[in-house]
C-alpha cells in the first residue's frame, strides 16, 4: 500500500480528517496508547518556532561550537528570556 504524500498547506493539515477504514483507526489509538515517552521529555511541553534559515544555520553551529544539543541551546534562550523580564528561570 502506497503512502499519502504530506499536505503542504495549512489549511488541509488543520482540517477535520478523511474518514479512514474501521481497523485502520483502530490499530492507530492503540499504537498510541503504547507510546512510550523518553524520560527527558516527561511532564514537559513543545513550542514550535519558525526560524529564517539563517538563523537556523546559527542555531545549529553553536550548537557545535558549544558541544550542546539545540534543545539545551532553547531552554538556556528561554530561561534567558524569563531573566530579562523578571520572571523565575524554570525552563
């Protein structure tokens, strides 16, 4: 079975979902149900940002220069962030 290529545009990725076959649903919510967390990730949220490629690219090399991880990079921006307007470093 051939996969569905990916949306591309907003619109059709935030619209209501084509009704799919009764045992593909689901197989889906059980393999969902079984997901398993990695343990750095437990009791935290995502945030999404939208970068230009340039600072993409940046991001990426202190990274390197750095020997530290973009996710590490982010939280240490973010507490950063909290600092500047008084807020407590929790990230």
């Amino acid at each position: 079975m051939a996969r569905a290529k990916p949306a591309n545009d907003l619109a059709s990725i935030f619209s209501a979902p084509s009704p799919t076959p009764a045992g593909v649903e689901e197989s889906t919510a059980t393999a969902n149900q079984s997901r398993v967390r990695a343990a750095s990730r437990e009791g935290k949220r995502g945030k999404l940002v939208y970068l230009t490629e340039a600072a993409e690219k940046q991001l990426s090399y202190m990274g390197l220069e750095q020997d530290k991880t973009q996710q590490a990079l982010m939280v240490e921006a973010v507490n950063l962030l909290f600092a500047h307007y008084g807020r407590d470093q929790i990230a």
